[in-house]
C-alpha cells in the first residue's frame, strides 16, 4: 500500500481502500480479546442488551463459545458468566461517546482482567478489549504487600522503643493486633522457664474465651509451642482442631470454640530465650505478610527485653547490697528522703552483728560471708526485704513505713527470736511521725549501741567487730 508522495517521501494509501473484512481480520487477530457491539435500547434510549457484530476467538474463549456463535446474537442471550456492569460501559461508550477504562476479576479463570470500553463507528456502538492483567496485578499486590508490611514493621518498632518498656510494649501490641485483627495479641516473658508477668491486648469488641495464664500453666501450652517451634524462629497454626490428636484435653478444654488460630514467636537474645510472641485469632485476610511482621517485631521487642535487663540489673546494683540483695546505703537515703516528705507511722530497727570480725580472722572470710547472708535472710524473712538495708560491713536497718506501733514490736520480738542462733545487737524505735525520721534513725542507732554495751558485759572486747 505505500506509494510516493510528491516529495519523495513514502506515503499511504488512503484508508479507504480497506474493507469492513479486512479490518475484522486484522481485529481477529489481536493479542486480546476484543468484541464489537451495537446497543440495544428502550423508547426512553436506556440499554437493555447489547447485539454482538464481531469477537475474535480469545473473546470466545473466555465467554466458552465459538466467536461464530456469537455474532448476530445477543449479549444475555449467548455469555453465561457476564458481568453486568458492561451495559452501563457500553451505554457510556455507545451512546455518549466516552472511553472507560476497569479492572475485573474472573472467578473461572482465576484471572484478574482490565477491560476498555470504546466508542467505534457511530453512536449506538462500541467495542470492549479485554487485557489479561493477573501478572500485572500480583506484581502490584506483591509491591504493596512488601511496602505495607515494611510500614507496619517500622511503626511497631517505633512504638516500642517510644516509651519506657510497658508503655512501649502496650502501644506495640494494641498497633499489631489492630493491624491483623486478631482477638489477643500478647508477650510471655519467661526466665529460667517460668512464666513471668504477661503483656497482653485484647479486642475488646470481640467475646472471646481465650485460655489465660492459668490454663498456659496447668496444660504446660509452653511445651507445646516448643514442640512445634522444634528450633524454628516461628509456628503458625490455622486450624487448632489439627492439635486434638496431640492433645485432647487440653484442645477441648481450653481451645474449642474459643481459639482457632495463632502465631508463636520466640525472643531470642543470641541463644537466649527471653519469652514468646503470640498473636490469637489473627485474620487470614491481610494486605500486609503476617509472618514477616511477627518475626520482624519480635526483634525488636526481644532487643527492647534486653536492654531494660540491662538496665534493670544496673538499677538494681546501684541500689542493693551485691552480698546480700539487700538495699545499700544509697537506696536507704532515698526512702528517708521520701519519709522526710510524709507523715506517716514509721519503725526503726538498728542492728550490728556481734563477732564479725573475730569469725573472718578465725574461719575466714566465707563465713565471714556466709554470717552475713544468713543474717540479711533472716531480716528480710521478718519484715520483708524491700524494708531492710545492709549499710556497713555489719550493720542492718529496717524502715518500715506505715505499720502499727504493736505489730513492728511484734516483729522486732519475732526477729530476736529467729536471731537466737547469732549474736546481733538490736535498737528499735517506733514512731507516729515519719517527718522526724532521721532522728528516729539516731535514737535507733543509739540504742543499738545500748544493746552492745550489754553484750560487751559478758564478752571480751577483743570481739568487737
């Protein structure tokens, strides 16, 4: 068809010279499917149904007839699994001559496609081109799934590390378990394979009778996630109906009905185990990789466990005794200067052990030790060991706040008595106004050294430590 136009430049023929056959043919061969139609409408011009004058046969595939069949032929007459939305298209293309593009998805094919609706000849028709879009759309979903799910993992991981641990661990938890709908999602720190104290979130707009720290422990449900984690960094378990075999019981006692669905995470400190991540009733329907957030999460809380372990311990030690755990000097100062600030009933017992000395020359200093341990135990046995101090090589103190004159005489009696195999010298003063507090710790201390004088009575000196 190309001819020379006057300046030596090749031209073309004008359409013209094409027949309504050829352009078919040419259409029929298209790499999608592709279908023209004219409308069909009412008295009041709304379309009813459209009449087919052409498909090609990838257009006759995805309706499962033969594109001769169609032509001639109705669209509600001849496609079985028609989308309906096409007669409001095609009026929109047909009738007021505009171009609409949209997304389907077909059920039979398990395909996603993308479709145009387009004006062609004159009013009254249009022709619809169906595209397979499927890789087009995984591809998208796959994008969005890896960027919501990165989100959600940099926002659980800011919301941790935001606030001081609980707070921390709250915000997380609350973010996590709305992100994936769960029913619970919750921490189990555990220390020398005990369950200690559980972080948790609830959906609270869900009635759910999930298992509590309780059932954990009568059915050891700890175990169980080991058995399935089996060195694994996560288990995931879809239908807890497939655990009765294991477990019976425990499945129907505390699962059925209540839980059937969850995720288990260990947080892991290099080869530590510091507890497990666990999210309940979580929802299968998710933009976002549920595995790849839970296991990206419990990294960070795990990290966050570890540093307020750290931070604890160093607490801790600035605080107690490292011999005895007992609080030091400096946390005894700080509980006179809080009682300093308040008026409250206070008693004050003052001790020093008698000997000391003489058993570290003579047994050594582990029974030196061992004397003073023995004794903090005893102390901390009477009037609970967040009340006592170890302020000196041999001496004890008790501020106990709030107590009754006769229950503190109570337990310095109760003290002296389970004291009878260990000589300690003891002054106690029990007073109704906290304010004065570092008097009381004088006259406490005073009498103290009244006691010991009273040993010293029937005692060589050289004893005194």
């Amino acid at each position: 068809m190309e001819s020379k136009s006057n300046e030596g430049k090749i031209g073309y023929s004008p359409m013209v010279e094409f027949s309504p056959s050829d352009i078919l043919y040419m259409l029929k061969d298209l790499p999608d499917a592709c279908c023209i139609f004219k409308v069909l409408t009412d008295p009041f011009g709304t379309v009813k149904d459209m009449l087919f004058l052409f498909a090609n046969d990838k257009y006759g595939q995805l309706v499962g007839k033969p594109a001769a069949e169609l032509v001639g032929c109705t669209y509600h007459s001849t496609v079985n699994n028609r989308d309906e939305d096409w007669i409001g298209y095609s009026y929109q293309a047909a009738i007021l001559r505009q171009s609409s593009i949209s997304r389907t998805y077909n059920s039979n094919f398990d395909k996603w496609f993308e479709f145009w609706a387009v004006p062609v000849f004159q009013k009254g028709f249009c022709a619809f081109i169906i595209h397979d879009v499927t890789a087009v759309k995984k591809s998208e979903e796959s994008t969005a799934l890896a960027s919501n799910t990165n989100q959600l993992v940099i926002d659980c991981a800011t919301a941790v590390s935001s606030a001081e641990f609980g707070k921390g661990v709250k915000k997380v938890l609350k973010l996590l378990g709305q992100a994936i709908e769960a029913d619970r999602v919750y921490i189990v720190p555990t220390k020398d394979s005990i369950i200690k104290d559980v972080y948790m979130w609830l959906n609270s707009a869900r009635n759910s009778n999930l298992p509590d720290k309780k059932a954990f422990e009568r059915y050891d449900v700890k175990a169980l996630w080991e058995k399935q984690l089996n060195g694994k960094n996560i288990v995931v378990i879809n239908d807890t109906a497939t655990l009765i075999e294991e477990n019976e019981e425990m499945y129907n006692n505390i699962m059925a009905g209540a839980l059937y669905r969850y995720i288990v995470v260990p947080l892991m400190d290099k080869k530590e185990k510091l507890g497990y991540l666990v999210a309940d009733n979580y929802s299968n329907e998710l933009d976002v990789n549920i595995v790849d957030v839970m296991e990206s999460v419990a990294i960070f809380i795990a990290a966050e466990m570890r540093n307020k372990a750290l931070t604890d311990d160093l607490l801790y030690l600035g605080s107690h005794d490292s011999l005895t755990g007992l609080g030091n000097r400096h946390a005894l100062n700080q509980t006179l200067m809080l009682l300093v600030d308040m008026s409250t009933t206070v008693g004050v017992c003052y001790s020093d052990i008698n000997g000391l000395k003489t058993v570290n020359d003579e047994q050594g200093h582990e029974a030196g030790d061992e004397l003073l341990k023995n004794t903090a135990d005893i102390f901390a046995s009477v009037f609970k060991k967040k009340h006592c101090y170890r302020i000196g090589g041999d001496e004890f103190i008790v501020i106990m706040p709030e107590v009754d004159e006769d229950i503190f005489e109570t337990m310095v009696h109760k003290l002296k008595t389970k004291l009878k195999t260990i000589s300690v010298s003891i002054g106690y003063i029990w007073s109704s106004d906290s304010k004065n507090i570092k008097n009381i710790v004088r006259e406490a201390d005073e009498a103290m050294y009244g006691s010991k004088a009273e040993y010293y009575k029937t005692h060589e000196r050289r004893h005194n430590t």
